[in-house]
C-alpha cells in the first residue's frame, strides 16, 4: 500500500497535492471507501454524529474532498459476511479513508474482520488516515492513547510501518498535545516517534519516509 498517515486529514494544499501524487489521477478521477469504525471506540466520539460527519464528508478534510465515488466499509459487520461480499469492493477502492477514535478498537477490528490480512496485497491502493486511523499502523501506540482494550488485553498494533505516531500537536493551552505531553509520551515508546499537527502528514512509499507538512513536526527522542 501506500500511505499518507496524518493528524487531521487532507488540510493543506501541500497533503493535497501529495495524496493526488500518490492516487496517480486526480481525486474527482477516484474511488473512495470510508472506515469510521475507530469512531465508535473512543470515549469522546462514539456513535451519532461524529460517523454520520466523517461519511458524508461534513467534515471535508477527507470523505468531503470531491471524490468520483464514495462507499462506506464498516468493519464490526465484516465478520458476519462472507469475503466475496466485501473483499471486491475493497480491492476495487483508488483510497481507503480511515477515521480516528480509539486506536485499538480499529485495530481490534480490522484483525477481526480480516482487513489487516488483506492489506499487504493491495499493492496500488492508497491509505489515508486520520489520528487513530494512521497511528493503527505503527507498531505500539503508548499508555496515553489507550482507552479501549480488546478482549485480549493485546495493546499491540498493526507494525506495517517503524515508527509510532503523536498527532494534534499543539501549542500549551490550545486544544490537542502540548510538546511536553508528546516527550512524556515518546519516553515510553521504545520505535522512533513523530509529533505532528493537524497540518502535517507521513507519506510512506515502498518503505520511504518522507513528511508533509505547513505546520509544525518534530521526531522525538524514545526510551529505544
């Protein structure tokens, strides 16, 4: 896959310019699927209006962005369908659109559905994440951003890529992390770890890193 792992969605001209680089065609050129599962989980969003906003792009920053087509893949209802229901829309999806929420709800889900199976082969597909739904794919997430654990107590993530993520950075005062809360976080993290804002994004390309951003990032030193 190739991912475009950010804090707030497409929100700059410049994540903009770098998902279309990555779909290889222009957004109203492609197909979308939304996940909003990880919306559910978290303590702070959980059903309502919150889902109801990602999927019909009310908030514009990823199902809102002028898509030819978007579809909906809910991942609590996969187990209770055969693959062949599900598993062809996926492949035929340009970009998976992917909520945040609670990280290990989503990651709970998409083991149970079987989607964290099928990623590896979706080779031309684009992931786009918000929050929860980029930092699904680092291998550890940190005590600070668990408050749902599945019936396993396993608070191990996704590992597809290296390096765990803190989004909403923010200045102290203003809503999201403050700088000082993303250091304690990345003292217990032992992979290299990015503290972003809501302005930027981590493009992942065949194992290359590279960020996106006009705003603010930093990578942090870890207990590593």
């Amino acid at each position: 896959m190739k991912l475009l792992l950010t804090s707030g969605g497409v929100t700059n001209p410049s994540i903009r310019d770098a998902l279309v680089e990555l779909l290889g065609k222009p957004i109203a050129d492609a197909d979308a699927l939304c996940i909003p599962t990880a919306q559910y989980g978290h303590p702070m969003v959980g059903p309502g209006v919150m889902p109801w906003r990602f999927i019909t792009g009310a908030s514009d920053s990823m199902a809102g962005l002028g898509w030819r087509s978007v579809g909906v893949l809910e991942l609590t209802a996969l187990p209770s369908l055969d693959e062949e229901r599900w598993v062809p829309v996926v492949r035929a999806a340009d970009v998976l659109l992917v909520a945040g929420g609670d990280v290990l709800y989503l990651c709970h889900w998409m083991r149970e559905s079987g989607l964290a199976d099928l990623l590896p082969s979706l080779h031309d597909t684009v992931w786009v994440g918000m929050s929860a739904g980029s930092m699904v794919l680092a291998p550890e997430v940190g005590d600070d951003f668990i408050q749902w654990r599945p019936p396993s107590g396993d608070d191990r993530t996704l590992g597809l890529v290296d390096f765990s993520i803190c989004p909403h950075l923010a200045p102290d005062g203003l809503p999201g992390n403050s700088m000082a809360e993303a250091e304690q976080w990345a003292a217990g993290i032992t992979a290299p770890a990015y503290a972003m804002d809501d302005q930027t994004a981590i493009r992942v390309v065949d194992g290359a890193v590279d960020v996106v951003s006009e705003g603010q990032w930093t990578l942090l030193p870890t207990s590593a």
